[in-house]
C-alpha cells in the first residue's frame, strides 16, 4: 500500500474486524464462570491489540523502525506491507499477501475455524444429552475447541506478528491449559469412570499419529 492510501489510522477497520472475530468466537465459546470470562478476555485483548497495530497505529514497526531502516535500507516503513514483518526479515519479495508464511496463515486459521464450529456443534448436543462429548473432533483429542484457538492465534502471528502478540501468544497458551485441566476436573467428578476411559483412549491436546478415532 502506498502513501497515497492511508496505511494506518483506520479506526473503523479495527472495530470492525476485532468486533467480528470476537463475535464470532464468543458464539462458539459462550464464557460462563469468571475463569471462562478471563480466558475470553485475554483472547479478546489478542484480537483488538492484532488490529490496532493492523489498521490502527503500527506499535512494533515504530518501535523497530530504526533497526529496521538500518538493516533494510530503502525499506518504507509506513506502507501497509511492511507491517508483514516475517516477509520483510525472510527477505521475500513482491507481494507478502502471496508469501509462502501468509498463505499458511490462511491455512492454519481456515482450519482453526472449522475445527470450533464442528467441536461446538459436537458439544452443544453432548450438553444437551448431559452426555460426553466423545464423537468427531472429541474421539481424536479432548479439547479441540481450545486447540482451534491456538490455531487461530498462530494464523493471525503468521500474517501479522506485533510484539504485544507475540508476548500475549504464551500467556494465552498456559490459561488455556490451565482452563482444560480444570474442566477434566469438572468432568471426572460428574461422569466418573466414563471420563476415565475416555481420556485414557484420547489425548488432551495432540492426537496420536495412525490411531483411529473411537468413541463410546
């Protein structure tokens, strides 16, 4: 993006944006407890302070603005492409929107979607039933719907890394772990040994490579 078109100062793009992806989350996550709540705000900061770099006011490329110029002499730091910071520091040329990090970024966050919309799906019905959720996404790992949020939050670093986010990143990972122990908790005390050989079967994050999915 050239000087002629404002690269940042779009507030209205980051409200927008940051409203529909933690819409959108929200309707998969639906927080309930005050540790729901909190985990949901932390993703929710991630989002907002994503865009406000985006679209917004460019924090980490002010703030690197000298190393950069200094290491990429020419580069212009106020275009809208050289906030694609691993495109600039890969040395990629022509348009980031087609780099090979970028494209992956749409990978990772196209999956991370499908997977929270068909891990809710499998849950809300498994809710319903005050049942297991032990089908689909849950026969290969117990907790995919926080897995698709790190697949998400890895999209959006892939396509546009900030400092904020990228310190955000691990925190957001420990509460979600944090947030998964305790609901096994939760749901060992209410199905008892029918958890327990669920989760003896399942892994909680990573699914065992050439197991196929079985469910009770």
């Amino acid at each position: 993006m050239s000087h002629d078109q404002p690269a940042y100062g779009l507030w209205l793009l980051v409200v927008l944006n940051s409203a529909i992806f933690i819409m959108f989350a929200y309707s998969f996550f639906k927080p309930a407890t005050a540790r729901d709540w909190r985990t949901f705000g932390a993703f929710s900061a991630f989002i907002v302070a994503l865009f406000v770099e985006m679209y917004g006011f460019p924090l980490t490329i002010y703030l690197l603005s000298g190393w950069l110029q200094t290491k990429y002499p020419g580069l212009d730091i106020l275009s809208h492409d050289s906030g694609h910071l691993w495109s600039t520091l890969l040395g990629e040329k022509g348009d980031p929107h087609f780099g090979v990090l970028h494209i992956a970024s749409y990978i990772f966050l196209a999956f991370g979607f499908i997977l929270l919309s068909s891990s809710w799906n499998v849950l809300y019905h498994a809710q319903r039933r005050h049942a297991l959720a032990t089908v689909g996404p849950y026969a290969v790992i117990r907790h995919p719907q926080y897995v698709a949020f790190v697949l998400i939050l890895l999209g959006f670093l892939l396509q546009w890394p900030t400092l904020l986010t990228l310190l955000m990143f691990p925190i957001l990972l420990v509460m979600y772990a944090r947030l998964a122990v305790n609901e096994e908790a939760e749901m060992r005390a209410q199905f008892g040994d029918a958890f327990e050989r669920y989760a003896q079967r399942t892994p909680r994050f990573f699914p065992r490579l050439g197991q196929r999915p079985t469910a009770s």
